[in-house]
C-alpha cells in the first residue's frame, strides 16, 4: 500500500495494465513527452517509449476515431481528452460510432476504448475548464459511464474500464485530484494522503464497475451523489447532525439500482445531488429510478441539489457549485414529512 | 470482460513498433539546432498580382516571405513601404502589447488573476495585421492575438477589467482572463474551444458577400489547431464560396508541449491552402513589414472579390503556453535565443533606427512610459473590484443572457438561489 493522490492512482492504473499487456497504450494531447496537464501520464514515455504514450495532434474526434481504429485491430487505447469541455469535437465519434459498432455489425466488430477526461469546476476555469457532462454520455445506449471519488476506487475503476470489452466514458473530477474536497473552498487543502481511500494497494486490483459504494449508512435519508459531491455530501450531512445514508455511485451506466433501492426503500427519503446542470442531468434518471422502484416506501419528494442551468462562470463559480448549505436545505426539506 | 478474456498475463505477442512518432525541435536534454531551417534571403520572394490564380503560388506556400534583413533593411517587392509615422505607430503597439503582457503576467503570479497567457515574440502577428486591415473587417482571435485589441484602441483598463472578472467587465464575469469579447471594434468573442472560429469567420465572410458588402474577416489559430477538422472546414467553405477570408495559421512552433511535428506532417501550414485551390502564403511572423505586406495583399484580393487566402505566420512562441505550464519541462531553455528569426520589436526598431527615424533614447522613454500607464490602468482597475473579493456583477446577472428572455425555469433557479 501506498498514500496516493487520484493523479497517482490513475497513473498507477494505467502502469499496471501497458506493462501486463502490449495491447493497451495511452493516446492523446501532451500525454507522451510531458506526461499530461495533470501529470496522469507522467512516466509511462520514459517507461514504455513514444509509441506507448503517444502524443497526438490537436483534434478530439481524430483521436477517438484514431481509438476505434486501434481497438478494432487488435489494440486497447487508452484516451485522454484534456478536458471533458475539448470532448465535443469527438461527439460524433463516440455516440454514432464507438458506442453503436458492437450493435450495429452483428456483434462482428468491436473497439475496446476507455476515454478518461478530466471534468468538474471549482478551479476557477470557467466555462470551457470546468463542465461535468456525464449525463451527455450515459444519455447515449453503448458506452459505459464511470467517476470515482478517491484514489482507491479511481485505480480499481480504471482497470476495469480498461479491461473492460465495452467502451467505457472515464471521467476524473479535477477538483479532487489533489485531495478530497469538501465544498468550503476557504479552508486549507486536504491531502489524499490524510484520508483512507488515498490509501492504495500497489500492483493490479479491479474495482467492478456497476457497483455502487455506501460510504456512510444510515438511516433518516439516502443522498445519491458522485465525483466532487460524495464528500460535500459527507461534509454537509456530519455538519448539520442527519442520520443520512450517503450512497457514492462510482459507475451511473450500468447504474446499482439494487443498493439504490434498498437504501431509499430503508430510509424512504432521497436527495440527489450532481455539479452538472439540472434539466435532463443524470440527477433526472435517478429521481426517475428511485419513483419506481421505492414510490410505496417514499415519505417525501425526492430532491434534486445541482449546479443551475447556466454556463459554468469565472466569477460566481462558488455561487454555482452545489454547497453544503444547498445540500442541508434540501434534506431537511425532505425530513419536514413524517 | 474480465481479465480472463484480454489479460496481459495470457500469452501476448511481443510487437515490434513500426509507428512513425514525429520528433521535437528540441528537449531539455537535447538541444535546439535551427541551422538546418531553410531561411530563404529577405527581398527574394516575388509579390504577384491580387489576383494570381492558386495554382502559380506554389512558391509562396512553401518559401517564407521576409522584407526586413538581419541588418534592419527593408528588401523586395513585399516592402509594404510604409511611411515613418505608421511605423513608429507599429513598434508602439508591440512596446504596449509587450508591457501589458509583462504587468498581467506578475499581477497572476500574485495571485490576482486566475489565468493568463501572453503572445511575447509574436507581437508582430496580432499587430502589423490588425494595421493591415480596415477597422469593418471581423476579427476572429484566438487566446494570442490581444495585439489586435490595441490596435484598434480599446481601453487598457478595460482589459484589465475583464481579466479581473469585476464589475466593469463587459462580459459580466463569465469567462477567463483573457478571452476577450469586443464588439465596438468588430473583435468576435473568443472561445476557449481551439479552431472553432475558423470555420465560423469564413460564414461571416460569406454574408459580408451576399450582403455585397466590402467587409472580410480574419480569423487565427495555431500550428497546434491545425489538426482540428473545423480547420478544413474553413478552407473548403471559403473556397466553395470564394469568401473574402484570410485564414491565418500563427506557427509559433509548439502546442502546450506538443512540436508543429505534430501538426505539420512534414510540410509547411501554407502548403495545405494548395490543395484546396487557395493561395498559400508563408511569411516571416517576426518581420513587421512583411506581415503587413502579406496582410494587405490578402485583404486586397478578398475585396476584389477573388477569396480567401491563407496565411502562415512563422515565428516562436518565446512565452509558456499559459500561466499553467512551465516550458523548461519539455523543451531547452535557450531555445528561443536559438530562435533564427529574431525578435519582432527588436527587428522593427533597428529598421527605425537605420531610417534616423528612432532612437535608443526614445525606444527607453516609451518602454517607461507605457510601463507607467500599466501601473496607473492598473490601480484603477482594481478600484472596480477583484477576482476573489470582488465586486462583481450581481450574482443575479449568471442567469440572463443564457436565452434573450430568461425561461420560467430559471427564473426559479435564481430565486432559489436568493438573488
């Protein structure tokens, strides 16, 4: 074991798997020689050479084509897209072609593609540096939708994004990469390092996708969160004293609808937070979930807490970043009904 | 789908990589060597006719224009002739960019911007063009044509203001330093997406002509941005539709860390206009005057209506990519000394000199100068608020402007909100 941050982790992940098996490589912008923005892929060009972490030229839906191409002849691409806000130039891409081609050739033809991007705000990058459009992507029938909340789980989660045969949308909320945080952007730093899933297992470990993760029982409410959230969650609900289950995700496609529903159907109350905008986010489907699996044990509207329907902006990002005061609020809502 | 299927621990082949992987000019362990760039003499390309047809400026797509020689005089056909007084307008101009760059750069190293990128070394691009065109034509920047902005006279305190997201930004706080939205002086709204705005000036071009208005548009992106498909999109529409376009490619040799290697493919930028039946340009980006010639040719054609053109500007990127990145980490320090086309303020001052129409004096008392009114914009434009203690615009203000008339749902948004 090891203290690692999510950057490491990943980049442990990804060490783990182009050693084990020449098929898989890392693609992308600044990947190679500088070893990412984030420094996700420092040291795999030393380690492996340029035709293992290969740069590439500017243009997303170059890349990911480049990525299906690979994956239908026999290799398991890696992809980084520098920022979720640059992945839009590989829309069509991804959504007409890496997602559909298993569908669409009988079962022929197939890519193993694992597309990891960095995603979230509270870095003040404005809008084009800061968007969380998962629910874009789990919109679309193909492609599997993964965002870990720690170290452990982002290293566990990305190799078996990896190994996985099915493409898989990774995406990292940057905001965490350094350590947990807890929405109170005035407080020092925490390190991944003080927190024990910043504790990971060197070597190969899977964490399964498609399972979700209870990191807090109890039993008043359930809070549905992911990324970034999961520990403004936490934070909010130990700060205002609620006896709340917080359920961490980890995988939104293909969704645990059964740890889901037995939290809710336990509690009968459900908040459901996300950074991305509101309408059609994926906040939606779970409200939509949790009414029909859990509607005769519910005692309140489920909540929806989200970032607003505008633009992420440069100067009010605090104003839109889901709070924990935000958080609190919806939840008491939800505990007003007996 | 599970590792039983594809695992590395299964009997693999041992490949043998046949991949070409393109090369960098240089690295922090391996030296910059420019000595084997073709630098053709100054004065020795030919200026053809406006309305030379694609296919005879082979030469130009694959030479380098330059008018200025090493000894700061001005050679050839392309010498744009300009009179003292437009000049000494030119150096002010790069003078003024580099100051500004310089203050913005500190104010974000002490925390008081989120952000920041300068265009040191590439003055000459965003400056002698701005020059060249005429204040109706559309601009279409990217994040390292700020030089325009000065060109056509904004207020410094006005950018400063925008970078510091207060309350006298014009763009209400919404986007990052530095991405600049101007319509009083026909500057478009840059994006922090690359290369998108290429292909939209090409549009704008297209209904400057059906409107059979005299208007072009000029639009920029990187060597790096070359690679996007909107790129190919602008060349193809602009030559369908012969719109009065200049699409301009600034080679400043690198994209973050990545070389032009990458986005070359072996060639020069200009030479890809050839296959689209647009004239290619190259030109010497640190070369005032022929920036300017090269400009005004292009600008020229479009308006006797024979179309687009495009433009490569090859020059150095001296600066970091951004204030995110630190270039030592991928490429040698002393390269930009390395660099053989020098510097553009340098170049164009020895030309002034030479003419008896500068000085060393002067060139210092206006260096002083308008590191004062860095200052002074400055101070003042911290009176209208900061990043982090603001003021801002009203909180109320992140909800308009998403559609002309604010929807019913997010007017319940920001109620929640309390604003």
């Amino acid at each position: 074991m090891a203290a690692l941050n999510m950057i490491q982790a990943l980049n442990s992940a990804m060490d783990v798997l182009i050693e084990r098996d020449p098929a898989v490589l890392v693609i992308g912008e600044d990947v190679g020689y500088f070893g990412g923005v984030f420094r996700c892929t420092e040291g795999l060009y030393e380690k492996y050479g340029a035709h293992r972490a290969l740069d590439m030229p500017i243009a997303e839906g170059g890349i990911v084509a480049t990525a299906i191409g690979m994956g239908v002849n026999g290799l398991r691409p890696i992809v980084e897209i520098q920022f979720a806000d640059y992945i839009y130039p590989a829309f069509d891409q991804i959504v007409s072609e890496l997602a559909r081609l298993r569908h669409r050739s009988g079962g022929e033809y197939s890519a193993p593609v694992t597309i990891r991007t960095p995603c979230g705000g509270g870095i003040r990058g404005g809008q084009t540096h800061s968007q969380s459009p998962e629910g874009v992507f789990t919109h679309v029938c193909g492609l599997k939708t993964v965002m870990p909340s720690n170290p452990y789980d982002a290293k566990g989660l990305l190799i078996s994004a990896i190994e996985d045969d099915d493409p898989v949308i990774f995406f990292e909320p940057k905001r965490i990469y350094n350590g947990p945080f807890d929405g109170d952007h005035h407080k020092a730093g925490q390190a991944w390092a003080t927190h024990p899933m910043g504790e990971v297992p060197e070597g190969y470990y899977k964490v399964p996708l498609g399972k979700a993760s209870i990191v807090r029982p109890g039993s008043d409410v359930t809070i549905l969160a992911y990324g970034t959230m999961v520990h403004v969650a936490q934070a909010a609900v130990d700060a205002a004293g609620i006896d709340a289950e917080v359920i961490d995700l980890r995988t939104l496609l293909p969704l645990d609808t059964e740890t889901i529903a037995e939290s809710v159907q336990k509690t009968g109350r459900c908040v459901v937070i996300h950074e991305a905008t509101r309408t059609s986010g994926f906040g939606a489907e779970l409200v939509a979930e949790v009414q029909e699996s859990c509607f005769w044990h519910l005692k309140a509207p489920i909540e929806r807490v989200t970032g607003w329907d505008t633009p992420y902006p440069h100067a009010f990002e605090w104003e839109y970043f889901p709070s924990q005061e935000r958080i609190i609020e919806a939840i008491e809502r939800t505990l007003e009904t007996d | 789908m599970t590792s039983e299927t594809n695992s590395g621990l299964k009997s693999q082949p041992q490949w043998q990589s046949r991949l070409h992987v393109p090369t960098a000019s240089s690295r922090p362990d391996q030296p910059a060597d420019f000595t084997k760039l073709d630098i053709p003499p100054a004065g020795a390309a030919e200026r053809p006719a406006t309305d030379v047809p694609a296919e005879q400026t082979r030469e130009l797509a694959y030479g380098l224009v330059r008018v200025l020689d090493d000894d700061g005089k001005a050679l050839g056909d392309w010498n744009p002739q300009l009179d003292a007084d437009t000049l000494r307008q030119g150096l002010r101009h790069m003078l003024h960019v580099r100051a500004y760059d310089e203050r913005m750069f500190r104010m974000q190293r002490q925390g008081n911007l989120s952000f920041y990128i300068k265009c040191t070394g590439e003055e000459a691009v965003a400056v002698a063009q701005g020059m060249a065109l005429k204040s109706g034509d559309m601009l279409f920047p990217s994040y390292r044509q700020h030089g325009l902005l000065f060109v056509r006279g904004r207020s410094v305190l006005d950018m400063m203001c925008h970078c510091l997201s207060n309350s006298r930004d014009n763009i209400k706080g919404r986007q990052l330093p530095i991405m600049y939205s101007w319509k009083e002086g026909n500057f478009f709204s840059i994006s922090g997406n690359l290369g998108t705005q290429f292909s939209q000036s090409v549009g704008w071009a297209m209904a400057s002509a059906y409107k059979g208005e005299d208007h072009v548009s000029s639009a920029w992106v990187g060597d790096g941005t070359v690679a996007a498909a909107d790129v190919y999109h602008a060349l193809h529409f602009a030559a369908t539709y012969r719109a009065p376009a200049l699409l301009n490619v600034v080679n400043n040799q690198w994209a973050i860390s990545t070389p032009q290697s990458f986005a070359s493919t072996g060639t020069t930028f200009a030479a890809r206009a050839q296959g689209f039946n647009i004239p290619g340009i190259r030109v010497d980006g640190n070369d005032f005057l022929a920036v300017y010639a090269v400009t005004q040719w292009a600008a020229e054609r479009a308006r006797q209506g024979h179309g687009p053109t495009m433009i490569e500007l090859y020059s150095y990127r001296v600066a970091s990519h951004s204030t995110s990145d630190n270039p030592d980490a991928y490429r040698d320090k002393t390269e930009a000394e390395r660099w053989p086309l020098g510097d553009p303020v340098e170049r164009l001052k020895q030309h002034l000199i030479n003419l008896g129409e500068w000085s060393e004096e002067q060139h210092q008392a206006l260096e002083a100068e308008l590191k004062d009114e860095m200052t002074a914009s400055w101070k003042e434009a911290v009176k209208y608020g900061s990043l982090e203690e603001g003021p801002h615009w009203p909180v109320s203000a992140m909800f308009e402007d998403v559609f002309k008339e604010m929807p019913a749902h997010l007017r319940k948004q920001r109620q929640d909100l309390g604003v």
